[in-house]
C-alpha cells in the first residue's frame, strides 16, 4: 500500500514565505573585531568600503576576511 502526500503550496503573499536577510557587516580601520577561527584583532584595511575583504591582524598573523563574515564579529 502506497501513500501519496499532498504537496501544500504557500501564497505568493504569505508572511511565511518571505525570506529573512541577515543585515550586511561593515567594518571599519581600527574596528576590534573577533573570528571564530582566529581570535581577537584589529581592521587594518578595508577593500571597497567591506564589500569584498577586510584585512584583520590578528598578532601572529594577517589574514583577508571576504564576504559574508559569517565567524566574525565587531567588538
């Protein structure tokens, strides 16, 4: 015995479709920022106003951050 499940649809103007967008980051020179993977550090450059990389340093190291800054944060 097979069951088919009805498919619902949702209506084009259900709330419940909308898709939520995150709010962009921006980051500025001399933002202290944390990475997941990194730690703490200090924006030291910014490429297109934080459209495409932030350069952080971290201490030990410097690394370019690219969108979307999923494990970074501002402090």
């Amino acid at each position: 015995m097979t069951r088919s499940v009805a498919v619902r649809r949702a209506l084009p103007t259900s709330p419940f479709k909308a898709r939520i967008e995150a709010p962009r980051k921006h980051f500025a020179v001399g933002d202290r920022v944390t990475h997941d993977t990194y730690g703490l550090g200090r924006a030291i450059g910014v490429e297109r106003d934080s459209d495409i990389a932030v350069l952080v340093d971290f201490g030990s190291r410097r690394e370019r951050i690219t969108q979307p800054y999923a494990a970074m944060f501002k402090l």
